[in-house]
C-alpha cells in the first residue's frame, strides 16, 4: 500500500488535482471575502427617482427627503420616464407623490399615500431593501404630515384654536400617509429568483469542465491530426455544444415551471450565446496557459459570481470590482437572463457586449495557436538542418 501510495502522489495529474482543490478554496476565499467587503457601507449607491405631482406639500417632502436619505435620488418630471429609467434598472426604486396628496392630507378621515414601484428583475437583495426603504420614508413623511395635516383639520374646525395646541393634538391622531408598494416584472418564488445565478454557474463550470477535457483531446490527437485541422473542429464542436447544452437547459427551466417572460426560443438563443460565450473565454486561458489556464478559469469563476449582479446588486460592491464587471461575460448574461426570465427592455445590448466577447476570445485563441505552429515548424526546420 506505501508503495502504491508513493507512485500515485508522483502522477503529474495527482498533483495538479490537490493543487486545483487547494487553488479552488484560496482564490474563493480571497475574491469572495474581499468582493463582498464593504457591501452594507456601499448601500448609498443605490438610487430612488421621485416623481413630485403635488404642489404644495410635496415640494417641501422632497426636499427634506433628499436631505436625509442614505441614498442617491432624482426628482423626475414624469412617472413614464422614471417608470423606463426602473425598467433599465438606472434606478431600483420609483417614489410617486400624486397630485391630491395635500388635499387628501387635509381631508379628515382620509389617507394620503405615496406609491413606490420596485423592479424584481433584479436580485432579491434590491427588492428587501428598497422595501424597506419604503416603510422607513413614509414613516418620516408621516411625522411631518400628521401635525400639518391636523393643525389644518383643527384650524378649519375652530378657528380660534392655537397653532401650537392644534400640532400637539395632531401628534395623537392616527396614521395619515400609507405605503402603496408596487412591482413591476414579479417573480412569484425563490427557486425563479434564483434561476439567473443557477443559469451562470452551471454554465461557468460546465464549459471550463469542457474546454479541459477538449484540451486533453487535442494533446492526443496532436499527433495525427493538424493543429489546423484540430483547431476547426474544436470551434465547430464547441458551438454545436453550445446549441445542445442551451436547448436542454431552456426545456428544463420551461418543463420544471420556469418563469420565461419573453418566451423559450429567447431563452434558448441566449442561453446558447453566453454559453458559447464562456466556453471561448475558458479556452483562450488553456490555449494560452495550458494546464496552468485552469487557474485562471477558476479565478474568473470566482470573479463573475461576485461581481455579475446574480447574488449582490452590483451598485453595492466596491469600486474595483463594480468596474471590472463591465469586462466579465457574466455581468450580461445575468441582465440579460433577467430580463428575458421576468421581463423588461430586452437583451438587445447583453447580446452585442458577449458577441464582442466571445469574438476577442476566439481571435485571441486562433491567434495563439497558430503562433505557436508557427514556432514549432521553425524549431522544426532548425533541427533538420543540424542535422
């Protein structure tokens, strides 16, 4: 047994599986410790669009919220615009003031709502916060509605009644402003929530597993078959995977109840894309590092799942990795999955970046390949005439 114990810990392939296992729990811990670092300071970062119809008190409610909030805000002059600017998740929040809230203020034995709309196609963290949100703003509206509200009610009632008595009786008078809480593009369970997140790591992990075993396939057959002639068929059978693997995944997401608003040949094309998309970037790093490529696909596993926006909403991470989320495949297949999954503009724009992509990877993997050809037929030529 010592024997045998000491011949399988000196196989090349032993080594490299206790390295990638060891490789796996350090880049993880590195990139998820720091990639989520921060995450609750970062909360201002996300943004509320104020749509203000009311003329009188509401001017004076904006401007005292915009004074206070954590958040980044922007008074918009129409619900439609604000309502896009949520649907293109430019904002994760819309705040509407109608028109009669004054009125309805001052109107005894009448409730004054402000209405919030919050897009669910995104990750469900933005939707428990802003939710929150919610309560919290109309509780401090509410405290200064109640005793403006009533002061005006007592006022009317009994003229002769003191400003200052009027407010102090207000203060125990019942809850004037109520939440309206909307949403747009709802996702009605956990399991459809989550599905963008599932969609990316099985994909992810699913083409690295295949760009390594397509590698060892290419070693072997090296020797009777041109780089050339490999090359070809390592393309033309990697998209053809690509279209497979996608067809199956929508039929399982549809067949098991998944929620597809833009319907299963949407899903299907897109989840072929960002496949074929990931499984080009997977290969440029084997092309490039052989064996070694493998390290920097699972740094890049662990650098999508934290910065793409499938778990944490990307305006809360740092800076560093908010940025770098725009060259990350993941980042668009995410938005892209969800607005095809539960709805809004389309993914006209995910698919344009991950084309763009996948053709700088595949450029970059037939550019190295035949360098590499190039030098071998030169270390080729040199060895004959030593000869």
């Amino acid at each position: 047994m010592k024997q045998a114990i000491s011949e399988f810990l000196k196989q090349g392939t032993t080594k490299v599986g206790i390295i990638t296992a060891i490789t796996f729990q350090l880049l993880f811990s590195i990139i998820w410790m720091t990639g989520y670092a921060g995450v609750s300071d970062n909360t201002g970062n996300l943004k509320i669009a104020i749509v203000n119809e009311d003329q009188a008190m509401g001017g004076k409610i904006v401007q005292n919220l915009q004074a206070n909030l954590p958040f980044k805000s922007e008074v918009i002059a129409s619900n439609e615009q604000a309502q896009q600017m949520l649907d293109d998740r430019e904002v994760q929040m819309v705040m509407k003031i109608a028109g009669d809230f004054t009125k309805q203020l001052q109107t005894a034995g009448q409730t004054a709502p402000i209405t919030y709309t919050i897009n669910e196609s995104n990750p469900s963290m933005t939707k428990s916060v802003m939710q929150a949100v919610a309560g919290n703003i109309t509780s401090t509206v509410n405290k200064e509605a109640v005793a403006a509200g009533a002061t005006a009610v007592l006022t009317q009632m009994n003229p002769k009644l003191p400003a200052e008595q009027a407010g102090q009786i207000g203060q125990g008078l019942a809850t004037k402003v109520t939440s309206d809480i909307q949403s747009t593009n709802k996702v009605k369970d956990m399991p459809n929530q989550m599905l963008p997140m599932m969609l990316v790591l099985a994909s992810i992990v699913g083409t690295m597993i295949m760009g390594m075993n397509f590698s060892v396939s290419t070693k072997m057959l090296g020797a009777s078959v041109s780089k050339g002639g490999l090359l070809g068929a390592r393309i033309i059978v990697t998209v053809a995977a690509a279209i497979v693997v996608g067809l199956i995944s929508a039929i399982m997401v549809v067949s098991l109840g998944g929620h597809v608003e833009k319907g299963f040949m949407a899903l299907w094309g897109f989840e072929s894309l960002f496949l074929l998309t990931f499984a080009f970037v997977a290969q440029m790093f084997l092309t490039l590092f052989g064996n070694a490529g493998m390290l920097f696909n699972i740094a890049m596993l662990s650098l999508q799942l934290v910065s793409s926006g499938a778990i944490v909403p990307r305006e809360l991470l740092s800076n560093f990795y908010h940025s770098i989320s725009n060259a990350f495949p993941a980042t668009y297949a995410v938005n892209g999955a969800m607005n095809i999954l539960f709805g809004g503009p389309g993914a006209t724009k995910e698919v344009g970046f991950l084309f763009l992509i996948a053709g700088i990877a595949l450029v970059v993997d037939i550019a190295v390949v035949f360098v590499k050809k190039t030098k071998a037929a030169l270390v080729g030529q040199q060895l004959q005439k030593t000869a």
